[in-house]
C-alpha cells in the first residue's frame, strides 16, 4: 500500500493527533488534484460499545463523539456537487442492543446519525455557510431537529403499516 501512497490512521493516530488534525489530512488528500472525491465509511471503525451491529467488531475504535465529529468536518471540506460517500458494514441483525428501540439498534442509530450529519454539512456548505460558526450551529441544529422528526415519524408510519 505504501507503493501507492496509500495513507492510514491507527487509532494511537487518533489519539495524539487529535480528529481535527486527521480529518484535514483526510481532505487534503482526497482533494489533491481530484475531480471528486468518494469516501467510504466502514461501520467497524468504530469500538463495539458504540457499534456492536457490524460483521468484524474491533476493540479500541472510534467513539460516536469522534466519529460525528469526524464526518462534520469532512462534511465541509468537499464540494457538495462532487462528493460522495457511502457507509457500509451495518448488521442490525448483529446489534445487540434492542431492536424494538425506534432507531433499530445503536449501531443503526450511529450510521443514520453519521448520513445526517453528513447530508447537513453538505447542505450548508453549498449554501456558503461554512466559514460561519454561527450560522452553522443553529442551522445544523434546525437540519437535524427536523430531519430525526421526520426519521421519527417515517418510521412511526412504517411500524403502522407493518402492524396492518
């Protein structure tokens, strides 16, 4: 990997580095000389006490506090009309918390979280909010208030129709 100038974090990364510092490689990086960037998300990367729904759960990963910071602020560090991501690894089915909770599992509660955070990141950067913190934190705040609503009442109507 090193002959293709492949670049990765360990954890003891994480912690002397800090996630602002790795998330600024990160996008420094993917934004060297590209057209567009496309980011893949391995739901492992995270400790099994914040995402214990995966195939390959690993000690020593990624708190949800780490990730979700993490991902606000690759969430603006890409041009929104050439970004894409995907977040993969999710078993509810090896969630071994509840699953009759309204997020299905906190590994499923994690990843909706992290496309939330993401999809307003994304939103407010094409809207030239990025540079201001302000703005940013009330809008975020409004974008996730609404969007957990209507993920709420989503699912709310699904559970009716499968009752029916």
């Amino acid at each position: 990997m090193s002959d293709q100038d492949f670049q990765w974090f360990t954890m003891l990364d994480v912690e002397e580095l800090g996630i602002d510092s790795i998330a600024k490689e990160i996008a420094d990086r993917a934004n060297d000389g590209t057209d567009a960037v496309y980011l893949s998300w391995d739901i492992d990367s995270f400790d099994p006490a914040y995402a214990p729904g995966t195939g390959e759960p690993e000690p020593n990963g990624l708190t949800s506090r780490e990730g979700i910071r993490m991902i606000r602020l690759l969430s603006k560090s890409f041009d929104p009309d050439r970004f894409a991501m995907d977040l993969v690894e999710i078993a509810p089915a090896y969630d071994v918390s509840d699953s009759s909770s309204y997020n299905g599992g906190i590994t499923s509660g994690l990843g909706q979280r992290l496309v939330i955070e993401l999809l307003a990141g994304l939103s407010l950067t094409k809207r030239g909010l990025e540079g201001r913190r302000s703005c940013q934190t009330k809008s975020l705040s409004w974008v996730l208030e609404t969007h957990t609503v209507l993920a709420s009442q989503q699912l709310k109507s699904q559970r009716e129709i499968n009752e029916n």
